[in-house]
C-alpha cells in the first residue's frame, strides 16, 4: 500500500521538528564548552556579576578603582562609599554590570 503525498509531508515536518531541536542543543553545548575552556567567559551585558579582591589603584577622583587582579570598576555616584574605605590594599566584595564596555559598580562592600 502506498503512503499519500499528504503523509509523506507530514511524516517529513515531524522528523524535522524533532531534529531540529536536538542540532540547536548540540551547537549551544559547543559553544559553551568552548566559552569555558578559555577561562572567565563575559556575561551579557546588563547581567549581575561578582568580583572581590585587594585594590591596588584608586584614581583621584574615587569614582575609578584598579583590583589587584587588573578588574578596573567605575563607581557611580549613585554608590555611596564612606570617605577614607576606599584606598590602597583595602578588600572590597564588588557586584557590576557591564555597560559601554565598562564594569559599573552596583554595589560596593569595604571588607575589615
């Protein structure tokens, strides 16, 4: 007995919509397996990240700060940091966003 062109064409659409599928999932682990083996991959912009460490560089202004491990962080001026807590060699606990290309502090913790 012969099948229709009709279920031929829906024995075709089936198979594809399961195949489909499975080459995306395939290609995004890929892809994410060769994000990681290069170390820190970038989160999409306008994502929460953390970073901690010692700051090794604080520009005059206040509003630009260097860690010990090269991260540079613009603070904003709607962050709020006491006078004197930001200086050299102290620890600071940092959660950013990544905007214009910059890591901008969205909130800032002096660590005693």
């Amino acid at each position: 007995m012969r099948m229709n062109t009709v279920g031929r064409l829906f024995l075709i659409l089936v198979a594809l919509l399961v195949a489909l599928p499975m080459g995306w999932v395939s290609e995004s682990h890929a892809q994410a397996g060769a994000q990681g083996s290069q170390g820190m991959s970038s989160a999409p912009a306008g994502m929460q990240q953390e970073v901690q460490g010692a700051i090794k560089s604080l520009d005059p202004s206040g509003r630009m700060l260097t860690l010990d491990d090269g991260t540079q962080l613009t603070i904003p001026p709607t962050i709020n940091v006491p006078k004197g807590m930001l200086k050299e060699g102290a620890m600071v606990k940092a959660s950013f966003e990544e905007r214009g290309g910059e890591k901008v502090v969205t909130s800032l913790e002096v660590q005693r």
